[in-house]
C-alpha cells in the first residue's frame, strides 16, 4: 500500500501543478470554468490527504524509529495543517494561545515532532471537524507548560454518536453520523501523536460539539 501511494504523489502534484496554471489564467471571475476547477480542486485535495495518510499509515507500521523527530514551529506547524483542509463557507477557523486570539503572533514556542507526519496528523483532526460540523466555528487552542504543549481542537457539529471515544480511533471505524471517508484519518492521527512521544485523544463529544486534545513534547532551548 505504502508503494502504491506514494506512486500516486507525482500524477497528483502534477494535477495540482496544471489547475493552477489554469486558475491563474481565467480573466473572468463570473466564469463557469471556474467552479469546475474548484471541485477538481477538492477532489485532488481528498486524494492527496488519502494518499498522504496511507503512506503515513506505511511508515508507522515499521515502527517509531521511521518518524525524525526535531524542533518545530508550533504555530508554522498548525497554520501547514490548516491549509492541508478545505474550509467551507460555512466554516472559520479560529487560532487562540490560552483562549486568546492576540497572543498567537507573539508565541514562538517549538514541539518535537515529525514536522511532516504531525503536519498529516493535525489536517486529519482539523478536517474531521469541518466535515461533521455543518458550520460555525473550528477553535484550535494552545497551550504551553515547562515540558509540554497542549492544542485543543474544537468544533460545533453533533458529537460522534453511540461510538465509545477510544472506538473512533480504531482503524477503519468510523462514527455513527459519518457521511464519507475511509475511517482512517483519526487512527493515523493517534499513531502519530504517540510515536512523537505525545498523545491524542477525544475529551468531550456532546450534540454541540466535540474536543480533541493533542499533547506534544516541547523542544527545549539550550
């Protein structure tokens, strides 16, 4: 699976490559082409994030020593994940550090991570929170101790059903209100999260919304 996958990135880039050329040359911006090319845009993104997952999932299976782990931007980290998810009309994403939207520019804290890998693991939350949430707003909230870091992700959607919160991470096992995907996003995200030395699970799931909580190993200062 992992070679097939990865197969897959060069066709894909090249898609994206090509879509892009033709955005940028499309004068009229009442054209008719242009929500074409915004579905196609989609569609690539859902494939590059399947692929992406499956080639993580690839790695983790050989085991830890597959993840290079290095000091990383928290907050360039989060902002590489984002743009991973396609965020609907309906939908704003709100980054806070400890509840507050003016302190993000000013927290230069950095985790230990595999830049790449935590960057596929936190699109996946991200995107399970647009996906099962018809609108409103996706809070992504950070917090630094002396020895750890702790990102919530939050949203405004229906929780995840009679599911118990450890089944939803099981590979393949998706929630009772799912409507697509391949139930492997969250199962890649936990493995990752727990190969980096950290954690990921679910905190709350109620019918107004539901919680993540990402802890992460801090990088030190010499």
């Amino acid at each position: 699976m992992g070679t097939v996958s990865h197969e897959f990135r060069t066709p894909l880039a090249i898609i994206c490559a090509a879509l892009e050329n033709l955005q940028l040359s499309e004068s009229d911006v009442d054209s008719p082409r242009l929500s074409r090319y915004q579905k196609i845009e989609r569609a690539t993104e859902r494939l590059i994030q399947l692929t992406d997952n499956c080639l993580a999932d690839a790695r983790l299976s050989v085991g830890a020593t597959a993840l290079y782990l290095e000091p990383t931007d928290l907050m360039r980290l989060l902002s590489s994940a984002a743009s991973l998810v396609h965020i609907s009309d309906t939908h704003q994403l709100v980054l806070t550090v400890n509840g507050d939207p003016e302190a993000v520019a000013a927290c230069h804290c950095q985790v230990l991570v595999d830049s790449a890998m935590m960057r596929i693991a936190m699109s996946n939350v991200i995107d399970n929170a647009i996906k099962y949430s018809n609108g409103g707003d996706i809070r992504i909230d950070c917090s630094v101790s002396d020895a750890k870091v702790t990102v919530l992700i939050y949203d405004q959607g229906t929780g995840i059903g009679t599911l118990e919160p450890d089944a939803i991470f099981q590979r393949y096992r998706r929630g009772s209100s799912s409507k697509h995907g391949t139930g492997l996003g969250l199962f890649v995200a936990q493995q990752i999260a727990n190969a980096s030395g950290g954690s990921l699970k679910l905190l709350r799931s109620t019918a107004q919304g539901s919680c993540f909580e990402f802890t992460l190993k801090r990088a030190m200062e010499d």
